[in-house]
C-alpha cells in the first residue's frame, strides 16, 4: 500500500470520543470497514454500515479502518469513553 492508496476526500466519523454509536458521513463509497484496539487487535470486520452499535466495546482508543470499492483506505482515531 502507498501512500496513494489513502482517500484524501472527507469522512466524518462522529462522535468522537463516542459511547454507544459510531456514525459515518462521506461521499465515498465505502465497501468494508474494520475497527482495532490500541494493540492492533481487529475487533470488527464487516461490510460498511453508515452507524456502527459500538455499546460492547471497552472504553480505549480505537482505529476505524474504511476500504473504497477501489481499496483506497480511510483510517479515523477514535476514543471510546
């Protein structure tokens, strides 16, 4: 991957710090998505939804991994509070 590879348009993902529900808004179109722990232990993969249910996590910090249709990559930083 190279630093091409990354998405340079827009995406909110809010709250942040957030609680129960994690919400994305962005113009791209999104195919997968993937949330790791501050170890890097992958805690979600599915495809993308626009509202994550994010109420069984611990609290920490959190990287939200987004992957395009073309494998470009969004990556987000996170707290969970």
């Amino acid at each position: 991957m190279s630093t091409n590879d990354f998405v340079k348009e827009p995406t909110n993902v809010y709250p942040n710090p957030f609680t129960t529900i994690l919400q994305i808004a962005s113009n791209i179109a999104f195919k997968t998505m993937a949330l790791y722990d501050v170890i890097g232990k992958q805690i979600i993969n599915q495809a993308f939804v626009k509202e994550l249910n994010t109420a069984n996590l611990a609290k920490g910090f959190y990287l939200l991994r987004l992957i395009t249709e073309d494998g470009d990559v969004v990556i987000e930083k996170l707290v969970k509070e």
